[in-house]
C-alpha cells in the first residue's frame, strides 16, 4: 500500500509540475548550505522516479558550474512565460546548524 500511495504521489507531481531533461526550472526555496536562493535557475540534466526528484546544474553567466544537486520535485517548478531573468552576485555558500 505504502508503494503504490508513493507512485501516485509521484505520477501526480508529474503532471502537476512537467519537467523533463534539460528543461529550465527555477528554485522554490533557499539552499543557503550552495549559496543558492528561491528564484536561481539551473538546468535539469537528469529525471529521476518519473519526475520524484531532478539532478539541477546551477551554472553562472561565465559559464561555471555553481552547483549540480539532486533535488525534490518541491523544491523545483518550470519556467513561466511571465518569469524574467535576474543576475545577482553569488554569496558565499554557509553551514546551516
């Protein structure tokens, strides 16, 4: 039972949030332990568990990888026709307690 409630968890973050390799996905929260905050963009390079989770590329304008992390699928949405870029200047990764 326990399974077959996880798949369909999993089927429906799959509709309700279609990512596919390669697609542009912006954050949803603050990884301030990378650096990271809600709205960065990053590149998901690989799907896994029909959409569970994504591997996401972080990558600044000189073309360096900031960060490459499996993350959740609430933890990542599509690009939308009305997001905008943002540059902002890379801040320190910090420990989080």
């Amino acid at each position: 039972m326990l399974r077959f409630v996880s798949e369909r968890r999993t089927h429906i973050a799959q509709i309700l949030n279609p990512i596919n390799e390669l697609d542009a996905v912006a954050l949803t929260c603050d990884l301030p332990a990378h650096g990271l905050v809600r709205g960065d963009v990053g590149t998901a390079v690989l799907v896994h568990g029909n959409g569970a989770a994504f591997e996401v590329e972080f990558v600044g304008y000189d073309g360096h990888t900031v960060a490459l992390l499996t993350l959740e699928h609430t933890q990542v949405r599509p690009l939308q026709t009305r997001d905008i870029p943002h540059a902002r200047e890379l801040q320190a990764a910090r420990l989080v307690a």
